[in-house]
C-alpha cells in the first residue's frame, strides 16, 4: 500500500467514514491516476476535470455515480493533501424521480416459502419484518434480541446511528427455532467461521436464488424486502401474517418521505422515515 493510499484511509477512518464510502473514495482516487498515468498528487484541477469529463462523455455514468467520484477526489485533495481550494466539478443534475418496485404480500410469502434453508428464511424474515438494510441485518448480535421490550436494536446503522424497531410477534419463536438448529454465539447471522458476520454478497444470493425458485421476475434484490415493508397496509395488533405487528405508515409531501409508525405492546412508539434512498 503507497504511502499516500494508508495517510487517505487513515484519514477516513479517524473521521467514521463508513467502509462502503472508504472503498469508494479509494477506488476514485487509484481510477484518476490510471487515467492520468501519473500519481494524484502531481494532478491539477484541469486534469481532475478532465477526469470528469471522460466519466461522464466516455463511461456514460450516472450523475449520482460521478458526484460519489467527486467527493472522494475533493477528500483527497482537500484533506489528504492539504490543497486549501480545488475548482474541479460536474453540473448540477435533476435525477429522476422513481418509486422502486414493490414486492406484493404474496410474493413475499412465496419468497419465504422458497427458500433453501431454514438459515436462509430466517434471515430474509428478519430483513422484512423489521425493515433492515441488509448490512443491518447481518450485523445483528444476540444481544440485540429484546424479548420483554419486543425489539431489536440495531447499532451504528445508516449515518452510524443506533436505533430500536419492532420485533414481530410473528418472529420470536421463529428466531429461536434458528438458534435452537444453528446455535451462533455471538452474531445472529455470521460467517462460515462464526466469527464475524456474513457476508453482503452471501446474503444476496439466497435472495436471488428464493426469487428465482418462487417464480418472482420482478426486479431488485434483498433491499426490496425492505420496501416492502414499508408500503405493506398496516394491520391490526395481533395480525401475524407478514409478520409485521401494527405497522402504519404516512407520507410527508414537504420532506418526500415515507414516515413510519411502529407502536410496540408497552405503548412505545418507533417513527422512523423510509425514504426512496433509504
């Protein structure tokens, strides 16, 4: 590793830059400099921009993907390297507006029904349910299981902020059918060695693979079980059949944001957004 690439990832890792932004912005850089031939360091804002010009004429990447691109280069000249200013920049864009395609009730019962192993739907369940993202999902601890209060605390999620959301009725006896068959130790859903969580990429096979199985050609992977989660109907305390217990959400027209309300049985209240991003 060069120099310049550990004073870069040191940088980001003394500020909490998550490790999917880490990756990123290392992967911007090292791709400016085998564009350039030449070391970042000893790159202008001209060549940067040029850089820029060739992403966007050339590769015909997305404005999100390029504007990812530009905030990693702006770290590493700003903050790596100390350059008080830089002018290198690609226009504003208006990104389309999208909704993301919703898996209905039904398929998401067959998705369940279609998975390979209990392993496996007991953590497409747990994603659902609950509404996680998948990094969230892999990264939950037996700790994290609150049988008294109904919730699973998820830790250092999105923005590395902690928060607790529901616990479905639905989904306890599951949970501890899991662990009565595999016993993890420590995370719930950990690797081939128990010993640190599994892998994104894993997860999102079994997803595929149910998907493929139940006959589901919609498009998306895991995290639209998470969308799906948050536009399934509210149903009544009680009501098990997603395994959702009294879910309701609202939209807010002024922030353009999903808001979702998830009483638990002591009467506590979880709101949270479920943005188009989210």
């Amino acid at each position: 590793m060069s120099p310049l690439r550990t004073q870069m990832t040191h940088d980001m890792l003394v500020r909490g830059l998550a490790a999917a932004t880490q990756k990123s912005y290392l992967h911007a850089v090292t791709d400016l400099a085998q564009f350039a031939h030449r070391r970042p360091d000893q790159l202008s804002d001209r060549d940067v921009q040029r850089y820029l010009v060739h992403l966007i004429e050339d590769r015909h990447l997305a404005w999100g993907t390029c504007n990812t691109i530009v905030h990693g280069l702006r770290f590493f000249y700003h903050v790596t390297l100390g350059r008080p200013t830089t002018t290198f920049h690609i226009p504003c864009a208006k990104q389309p507006s999208k909704l993301p395609v919703i898996l209905s009730l039904t398929e998401v019962t067959q998705l369940f029904a279609a998975a390979a192993t209990l392993r496996h739907r007991t953590l497409l369940k747990t994603t659902y349910s609950a509404g996680l993202r998948v990094s969230e999902v892999l990264h939950l601890k037996l700790t994290d299981i609150d049988s008294q209060r109904m919730s699973l605390r998820i830790e250092q999620g999105k923005r590395q902020k902690d928060r607790y959301v529901p616990l479905a009725a639905s989904l306890l006896p599951e949970l501890r059918t899991y662990w009565r068959t595999y016993r993890p130790a420590v995370w719930l859903f950990p690797n081939h060695t128990g010993t640190q969580p599994g892998s994104p990429v894993t997860a999102h096979r079994m997803f595929h693979a149910a998907k493929v199985r139940a006959g589901i050609a919609k498009p998306g992977g895991i995290h639209s079980l998470r969308h799906a989660f948050a536009t399934h109907p509210k149903l009544q305390p009680g009501d098990t059949r997603n395994g959702i217990w009294g879910v309701e959400m609202g939209y807010n027209p002024n922030t353009k944001q999903f808001l979702i309300y998830a009483p638990t049985r002591d009467g506590e209240v979880f709101r949270r957004p479920a943005s188009r991003g989210s």
